[in-house]
C-alpha cells in the first residue's frame, strides 16, 4: 500500500510540472497557428453515395469512407448524452481543453495498467481530426491543445457536437453516429435506445477492442460503464440504467451492401457513373442516385433465377460431395465452427455431414450446426427427392437415368449441400448442389423503357460478368419474331401459306460457306403451313424460306430498326438465330411489339442529385417517342406471339390467365435457352446457358430451361398490373381462316382460327373442300398437324 501511494505522489508530482510546461508552450504556438477554418456549414467530408430503388428503398452504396452526415437535431438526445458522460462530462462547461480531466484520466489509466478512459475532450478530438495531420510528435498535441481552445471561440457546443458525432471513427468502417448505428443495429440512429447509444458512446476509445461484433464481453463491460457515467453525471436515473443494462441487444452483422438485393444492377448503376462524374466524385461526394429498379420484382427475379438454374443443374446429374471426412475428430470440428457461424432457417441452404445412409428405409440422415446427438440438429433426406443424383450426362435424358437407391450418390462422411426445408426431430431437408450452369433476367416496362429488375447470373461473388447486358449469346429461335416481322412488312400477311418440305444448300449458294441441309426439330416436314402456325410451332424451314423470299438485307434493317446493335451473321442461318445478341438488345426490340411500334431504349437511372440538393440530372421521357414499325404491324406480331403460349412451343403457361405473347428459342446441341414474353405493361427476358458454350443436357430446350424461370418470375410481377389484352389498334380486321388454305373460313372448315389483318390485306376467297378430299383426311394427320410440339 505504501508503494502504491508513493507512486501516486510521484505522478502528482511530474503532472504538476508538465501542466507548467504545457501553459508555456501552449502560448508559443498559439500566436504560430492559422486562423481556423472549420465551422458547420463549411464541414464536407467524404461520405456515401447512396442508390435507390423506384419507391425510395436503399438498394447500394459507394463510399471510401463509409459516413452518413446528419443535423444534430436528428441525433436522440440519449446519444449526445451518452456521449458526452463517456468522452468528456465537463464538455458542456469547459472552454475547448480539461485539464482536470487530463489529470483524472491519467490517473485512472495509470491504476487499470492500460487506457480506459481518455483525456482528450470532444473538442480536442474534433481539432485532431478536422484541423490535424496524423503525425505523432510532441508539437502535435500542443496544436491540438490551442486549436480546441480556438474551436471554442468560434463555434458553438452545438456545432462542435455536430462536427465530433458525424466525424468519430466507430469501428467496421463506420465513421459517424449513422453509420455506425445502421452497422451494429441495422437501423438509423434516430431510432436506437439507450442501451445501444451506450454501446456507441463505448466505442471511440478502442473501437476494434470494443466492437459488440468482435468481442461482445468486453463491449457489455463498456457499455455498463458508459450507463455508470451517465448515471454519475445526472443524465439517466439508476432505474433507466438498470433496464438498459438487462436489454437484450441484437446486433447486426454487416455484409457488403451491395450484394443484397440487386449486386449487377448497382454495379451497372457504379459504372455509368464513374464514367459520366469521376471515381473520385462518387466514392466521396455523397451522390444520392434515384433509379427504376422495382425491389419487390427484383426479389421475386432472384429467387426465379435461383430455383430455375438450380432445378436444371439436377436434370445435369450430381457432381459428388464437397469433402469427405472418415475422421470423427473432423467431423466434430467441422460442426462446431459451423454453429458459431451459422444460424439455421428454413428455406437456406448450408452444408452438413452425411451421417446415415439407408437403402432399405430408402433415407439419408445429416447432421449440421452442432456436434451433439440433438434431434433438432439433425435432418432426413426423402430418397424420392434426390432421385435426380445420377452421375451427370447430359447425352442421356435425366428421367431415363434417375438412381435407384441412396448409396449411388451418398456415402457416411460426405459433406453435402442441403435446404432445410421443415423444422422437425428431425428436419425435412433436400439435396442441392451450386449450379454450374449460369442464367440471366431483364424486366422491363416496354412503354417507359424503365428497367425493373436485372439479375446476370447465379452468384455475383464468384462472378461479376453481366450476362443480362455484357453477355452475348446466339438467340435461336427467339430472333423469328424479327423475321416475321419483316416478312409481314413486306406484304405477307397471318394466313399467307409457305410449304415445309426438304431444302439443300449447296456451298456458295445463298451466301453460305459450304452445304447445308436445315432440318426441323424432330426432322419431320408438315407441308403447308400458314404464317401463323409457323411462328407458334417454330418452323425452321418455313422461316428460311421467308428469309431468302424477303432477302437478308431486309432482316437485318428491321433488326436495327428494333433496336439490335451488334452485327448480324448475314446468310441463311440468320434464319435460325446464328446471330448473337445481348439480353437487352432482345427486350429492347420485343418492347417495340409491346408499345405499339413505339422504340423505347432501356432506362436504369431516373435521377442523380448531389450533397447540397441539385440535380445533376434527370431522365424526361420524351414527348414523342420513335415510330419505328406501324401500331398496326406490331399488333399483328404480338396476336401471333399470344399463339405461342396458347397453343405453340410456350403452351405449358398458357394457364396464367393474361394476356401473354412470347417466343422460345434454343441452339444447336442445346447450348443456349431463351424465352421472350410480355404482356401489356411488363417484358421480361431469361437466357440460359454455360460462359463457355457447351451441352446443356438432352432437350434442355427454351421451353424447359428458360420458360420456368420466366413463369416463376411473371406469375408474381403480374399482380402488379390490371389484367387487361393487347389494344387493337384502327386498321386492324379479324376473319376465320382456315389453317391448311390460309383463306376466308367456310362453315365446313374443320380447322379454322380467328386471325388479325392489317385493313385490305384480309383474304377475299372462301376455303371450298371437295367431299372425296375431306374424306380422305386421316385422322392420325389430323391429331399429328396439331401435336404439342418440343420447341427447337
């Protein structure tokens, strides 16, 4: 004891004389300093640009510094408080330094043999930060010491709380009282309590030793004294303090922003602006960037392209387990350190050790998040839904090679992906596996341009290329509705009849490098065929046929004229959709057919305003926009569209009750899957494929790979809008055709369909049939003629 208060009077002793030589100095350099040049309305520091979403959602951010400037009349009085009794309670009394404090702190730091408590106040802090560079020397802190006392001057308490709240480091990047409360609470600092304003005001002395997220014992330790000093210093009662102290906090794990809703999308939006004000500008100036995504459709995008490319990954087969553990020791680490980092919901997908495997009971057990025998950590995998784990080929139809038992795909030990599908003893859980194969989606409004949600691919962190605007991939059949648009303005009309028989190319021929023999899918040949057959069951022969009739240059202007950009492949095989295109370029073009032959370019961003308010610019829509195809035409290509869903290639969503049209479209060996599709007020494009182009499996066409996702997607986007058809624009007549003739329908016409024409290219002449050919119909003809087709 006697040593301890000897020491103490040793350190009375030497801070007795340093605060003597601090009054010398202080006058020194005070008459060496600048004028200070700080006050609120000068204040700009670095902060975040922020991205939103059509109805104000945050959807991104950009920032070098991650702070979130706020008046201080936004800032709960608790927080100030909270403040003030942590950092220095004789803020509100002293004239910009304390010496008594300084005094008080070393003291405190001296007897705990480490700092708890600094001696700096609010004001000196502001100095150092604001005023200062971060060299450590003696004649920085005298500086600070006269710059502080200068401060006091010049500002008020107000506007130096103001300065020191919105500036102070707060640990995980946050700088600020609003960026760090949306960091460990998820939420703005207006709304936290005093019990999470305690654990803020805890942190600026060390906040990496008293991060909530790092060190949760130390921060509770922080936080009950920041309560005490509250408490002492007449802020809160005794009471308050005790019910803050038994709060329980929940603390938000901060992932990167970005990666939340719309990770292309945002990155989209960063490029453009990087390009148009400077990198610099938009990770410092505060950029408030207001766009036309749709958060609401963009979930439902993602979960679409999540479910479509994971179900047809299944359909490839099974790749085998991530790892295999045979050591009990392994096992028992791997699910420890699993159930520090995970929490379990249903619906999530995580990893887990296979724990039994039972070919009679036809069941799999797995273990995951804990190491115990724990009924709730456990779950059972119903062999009926792994069924698709055979090993891959994609030569062979999956239905045709489903395995027969567990043990084919599983073993004890191996590490596996799975969905928890039900909470249980045990859980109801799936198998999964992470997709190789990649996908992409683009919604848009066709009569704004307006982009409502973009997704460019399966996992944004293992891949940044977007595949939705960067990617280009050949179309397939999707590029027919181009080409029938072409051939309708060039005189063919929905009944015009083009026979499908046989063709050879030979090499030269028609512009083509050697011989050629097109097919159709399932190579049959089904004779003549009206216009508006061809395009619902995806005729190849028929559409080269239109093409070399039309000529390819006539193709190609109306692709441009649609709003195609990249070149064409300009021979015959444009007629099967050799050519490659972006998913953009593909719904910019259909968005014509969907507003009356109107051309609309995609729009993404609807206004950027900077830090002080003004509008660095705004998206007017135009007061006209481009006609590029009559209101007539684009109707007449839309109604033979809606036959694609009602009775062609896209028929198996012709139960969604709307107003639907759209076209599929699939490469050679199944390389590529596309579904094209709108309805009055939204237009939506999937593609499907691998980066590099390969097999996707057998009869993965667009109809099976693509028109899912989009149906998934639809079905819910739709809800939106009011369900209502296409307008029939003036000029436009219906009559009963009949579809083997492609003229005027008579009363004995056994096939017949009501089909739209443009005013005065409507057939004059009535179908007549003999009696001996009507007889000699065969009913298998018949039933082949109107077979549900695979689309190619």
């Amino acid at each position: 004891m006697p040593a301890k208060t000897g020491a103490l009077k040793i350190l009375f002793l030497l801070l007795g004389m340093c605060l003597l030589v601090l009054l010398l100095f202080l006058g020194i350099f005070s008459a060496s300093l600048s004028t200070i040049a700080v006050s609120p309305d000068r204040y700009k520091p670095m902060v975040v640009s922020e991205v939103y979403a059509d109805k104000g959602d945050k959807i991104g951010e950009f920032y070098e510094l991650r702070r979130k400037v706020v008046p201080l009349n936004k800032i709960p009085k608790v927080v100030i408080n909270a403040f003030i009794a942590a950092e220095d309670a004789q803020f509100l009394s002293h004239k910009g330094i304390d010496l008594r404090g300084i005094l008080r702190a070393s003291i405190k730091n001296f007897q705990a043999g480490h700092v708890v408590q600094g001696g700096s106040t609010i004001t000196q802090q502001v100095a150092k930060s604001l005023l200062l560079t971060p060299e450590k020397k003696f004649s920085r802190k005298f500086k600070e010491l006269v710059l502080a006392m200068r401060l006091e001057k010049n500002l008020s308490k107000e506007d130096i709380l103001y300065l020191y709240l919105n500036e102070i480091y707060l640990g995980h990047g946050a700088y600020g009282v609003e960026a760090a409360s949306q960091n460990y609470f998820g939420k703005s600092v207006s709304e936290i309590t005093l019990a999470e304003a305690a654990i803020l005001a805890g942190l600026p002395q060390a906040p990496s030793r008293y991060s909530p997220l790092l060190n949760s014992k130390a921060a509770k330790e922080r936080q009950l004294y920041v309560l005490k000093q509250m408490v002492d210093n007449g802020y809160i009662s005794k009471r308050e303090s005790l019910e803050a102290r038994d709060q329980v906090l929940h603390f938000y794990t901060r992932s990167d922003f970005n990666l939340r809703f719309a990770p292309y999308f945002v990155e989209h939006v960063r490029r453009y602006l990087v390009e148009k004000y400077g990198n610099e500008r938009v990770l410092r100036d505060g950029l408030q960037v207001y766009t036309t995504l749709n958060l609401d459709f963009q979930k439902t995008a993602n979960l679409a392209i999540e479910k479509g490319l994971r179900d047809l990954d299944k359909r490839q087969g099974y790749r085998g387990a991530i790892n295999h553990f045979s050591d009990s020791k392994k096992i028992d680490t791997f699910l420890e350190e699993q159930t520090q980092k995970e929490v379990f919901e249903e619906g999530n997908v995580y990893q887990a050790i296979v724990s039994k495997v039972d070919d009679g009971a036809k069941k799999v057990g797995v273990r995951f998040g804990s190491n115990t025998e724990d009924l709730s950590n456990q779950g059972e995998i119903i062999f009926q839904e792994m069924r698709w784990a055979r090993k891959p080929d994609l030569d062979k139809y999956y239905l045709e090679d489903l395995i027969k038992h567990p043990s084919q795909a599983l073993s004890v030990g191996d590490v596996i992906w799975i969905r928890l599908i039900q909470k249980g003893t045990p859980w109801h859980v799936i198998l999964e596996q992470e997709p190789l194969i990649q996908g992409a989606l683009l919604s848009i409004d066709p009569h704004t341009g307006f982009i409502k949600a973009m997704v460019g691919g399966f996992d944004y962190t293992k891949s940044e290329f977007n595949r939705s605007i960067q990617g280009q991939r050949q179309v397939g059949s999707s590029f027919k509705p181009i080409i029938y648009t072409a051939a309708l303005d060039k005189g063919y009309t929905t009944a015009s009849v083009i026979t499908d028989s046989p063709i050879i190319y030979k090499e030269g021929e028609e512009a083509l490098e050697e011989k050629w023999k097109p097919r159709n899918f399932g190579e049959r040949f089904y004779g003549d065929t009206i216009l508006a057959d061809a395009l619902a069951f995806s005729r190849n022969i028929i559409t080269i046929k239109l093409v070399q009739d039309i000529k390819i240059d006539a193709v190609t202007q109306m692709a441009k004229k649609l709003g195609i950009k990249s070149p064409l492949i300009e021979d015959l095989s444009m007629a099967l959709g050799s050519s490659s295109f972006t998913l953009e370029e593909m719904c910019e073009a259909f968005s014509v057919f969907a507003n009356e032959g109107k051309r609309t370019p995609p729009i993404f961003i609807q206004k950027v305003v900077d830090r002080e308010g003004n509008v660095l610019e705004e998206y007017t829509p135009p007061s006209s926009q481009e006609q590029v195809i009559s209101p007539q035409l684009a109707y007449v290509i839309t109604h033979l569209l809606k036959g694609v869903i009602q009775f062609g290639t896209a028929k198996s969503v012709s139960d969604m009750k709307w107003a639907l049209a759209g076209k599929t479209g699939t490469t050679n060996d199944y390389a590529d899957a596309w579904f094209m599709g709108y309805g009055p007020n939204i237009l939506t494009g999937v593609w499907v494929g691998f980066d590099e182009r390969r097999k996707m499996g057998e009869l993965e066409t667009g109809a099976k790979s693509a028109l899912p996702i989009w149906r998934d997607f639809m079905k819910e986007a739709l809800k939106t809008y009011e369900n209502k058809d296409f307008p029939i624009p003036d000029k436009i007549v219906f009559m009963n055709v009949d579809r083997k003739s492609g003229k005027i329908a008579s009363r004995k016409s056994k096939y017949q369909s009501s089909l739209p024409f443009i005013e005065g290219t409507e057939p004059q002449e009535e179908e007549k049939l003999p009696k001996t050919q009507k007889a000699k119909m065969k009913k298998e003809e018949e039933e082949q003629f109107f077979k549900e087709e695979i689309e190619q």
